[in-house]
C-alpha cells in the first residue's frame, strides 16, 4: 500500500500550527536522555519536557512509544491515562526490552493486523482458515526488532524506529484522521512503502 506524505522540516509546535486535517499523532518522541541529536536539545527541565509531550495528549488522539517510568511521569504530570497500553518488546544486549506503546483518545483495532495460527489442527482455526482468514488477531505485544547498524533498513538517524512497529501501529489506530508523527527523525518510518498488502 503507498502512502500519501508531505514532510516537514521544522519544530514540531510550527507543523502542528500548519496542519487544517483533524490529526492522530503516532510517534516515538525524544526520550529527554540526553542523546546527541542533530538540531534538539534532549535534555530539557523535566517539567518542560512533560509539558511537551503533555501538550500533544492533552489536545489529539495520541499513540506514544516510551519507556514504561516516562509513561508513568506523564500521566502524573498530566493527570490523563491512556485508554490501552501495548508492548513493543525486542532483544538486547542491554538490561531493557519492551517499550510501552500508550494509546490515548484511542483504542488500537487487533483485528487489522493478523498472526500465525499456532494451531493449524484446532477445527475452529481450519474453519477459520476455510473463510480466507490470514491468521489470527494480533496480541497486545508485538517481537520486533529494534533498527541496528546491520538492518536492512538503517539509515542515518541514530535511533530509528522500525518501519514494522510503525506500520502495525498505522494499521490498528481508527483509519478516519491523518496520521502525523511531530518527532519523526530521519523519516524512514513514513516515507516507505508498507511491507505487506
Ligand atoms: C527518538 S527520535 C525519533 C526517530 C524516528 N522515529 C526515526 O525512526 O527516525 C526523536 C526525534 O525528535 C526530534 N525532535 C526533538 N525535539 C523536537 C522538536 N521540538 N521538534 C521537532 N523534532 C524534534 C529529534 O531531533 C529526534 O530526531
């Protein structure tokens, strides 16, 4: 499936001034650790930082990839809990591996994306298979793994997110508002072509 994007090469306050669409940001923000990225200081005062991505929640439908203690942060800070928390989970060599993925104003659909039956020999799952079922629905955490200096699809940003976890995300977010990440990077997740059909 191709996907419609314009781009935008600014701060995220100035895009979401510019865009008339009614909006539902998907995004994997800065982690306020400080990283070196290129352009944004990712080390602001803590409140500065909630305040940001507090401004994002509090006003669209919102699905946030975060460490499970900044989700925690933000809903003290901003007093709105998320109405579905998946897991991006993935292996490391580090001591942590999952994310949480903190849907707000929103319910992921885990019907749109589909998994392998794990067993072909149930009758329901042949029954299934009998109607064109593709798999079974998703469950609430997804195995992928992160983009190292050997994927296919590394580019150049020091920490990109894999195109599948955006992709699966896309799929299960309500399809009726355009999807706008404020914190996209390199960009690799959008400017793609979806991996399946
Ligand atoms: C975790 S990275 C996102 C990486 C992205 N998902 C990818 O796959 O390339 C967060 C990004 O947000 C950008 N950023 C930080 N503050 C920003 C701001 N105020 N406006 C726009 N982008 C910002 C950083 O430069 C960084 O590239």
């Amino acid at each position: 499936m191709d996907r419609n994007w314009r781009m935008y090469n600014l701060p995220f306050q100035e895009v979401l001034d510019d865009i008339e669409e009614d909006i539902i940001i998907v995004t994997d923000p800065p982690y306020n650790i400080n990283f070196k990225y290129n352009t944004y200081k990712d080390k602001l005062p803590k409140e500065e930082y909630l305040d940001m991505l507090g401004s994002l929640i509090k006003n669209y439908p919102c699905v946030i990839i975060l460490y499970h203690e900044i989700l925690h942060e933000l809903t003290a800070h901003t007093q709105i809990i998320p109405d579905k928390i998946m897991e991006w989970v993935y292996s490391s060599n580090n001591l942590r591996h999952h994310r949480g993925i903190a849907f707000y104003h929103c319910k992921p659909d885990l019907t749109k994306v589909r998994q392998p039956y794990k067993n072909y020999n149930d009758p329901r799952v042949k029954e299934q298979i009998r109607r064109g079922s593709k798999g079974a629905r998703s469950y609430d955490w997804w195995h992928i793994q992160q983009v190292k200096a050997g994927s296919k699809e590394k580019g150049i940003h020091p920490c990109q997110a894999p195109i599948k976890l955006m992709d699966n995300i896309i799929k299960v977010i309500p399809d009726d508002y355009v999807v706008c990440d404020p914190f996209m990077g390199g960009g690799n997740n959008w400017c793609c072509k979806s991996n399946e059909q």
